[in-house]
C-alpha cells in the first residue's frame, strides 16, 4: 500500500507524458497533494475547478436515476487529456484523482489502466 505522495509520484513516472497529478476532496475541493503542473498551469486551481464537473455528472446521474458510479472523467483538450477518477475504496470516498497528460506523448489506454492501478494501491 502506498501513501499520497508516493502514489502521486508514481502516476508522473510511471504514466508516460504526465504533466501533474493532485489527489483532490470533493466534498471541500481542496487538493490534499500535488506533483507536476508548473506555472503556467496551477494544479490547485485545476483541482478546485474540476470538484464542479464531479458534482455536476453525480447531480445528473442522480437526476436520470442511473445507478452506477462514474469509473473515470475525460475531458480532451488540443494538446492535454484531463483524467479524473473517483476512488472507489471506503477511506478514498469523497475522493479523486486528477491526471493531466500531454495529448502528444500519453497512450490514454495505458493511462487510464496505470491510473487505476494506483488507486488500487493508494492507502489513506
């Protein structure tokens, strides 16, 4: 079982093209870590903003009466994959984890599949 940040720090170098990671609350939008991003891209802004698209997708689940969980959020952009993945364990709810990837160098497959790898592995 791995802790916060050495999980973190496994997703930037274990999935290739990763540019950051945070494991956000979604409950409080709070990122509780953070690895990568950079100044021109603030992951604790990224992390606050994505707990909106979160909540929206469960209200409207909620309001279909569709009954499974969201197993992974992409959101494409030109030149970035943004990949946010609910955890599933009883200590990770309320919890996520925020990827961005450089769309040029990620294999999207092998990261949604690395992704869940460290979340299987993530002890809180």
């Amino acid at each position: 079982m791995a802790n916060i940040e050495t999980s973190l720090k496994e997703t930037m170098t274990s999935i290739e093209g990763s540019v950051g990671a945070a494991l956000v609350d979604y409950t409080s939008g709070m990122a509780l870590g953070t690895i990568g991003g950079g100044k021109d891209f603030d992951l604790n802004v990224a992390a606050a903003g994505n707990t909106d698209v979160i909540r929206a997708e469960t209200r409207i689940m909620k309001e279909l009466g569709i009954k499974e969980e969201i197993e992974d959020i992409l959101i494409t952009l030109g030149t970035q994959y943004h990949l946010i993945r609910p955890l599933k364990n009883r200590s990770g709810k309320g919890l996520f984890l925020y990827l961005v990837l450089n769309r040029a160098h990620a294999n999207l497959a092998m990261a949604r599949h690395q992704l869940r790898r460290i979340e299987a592995e993530l002890e809180m």
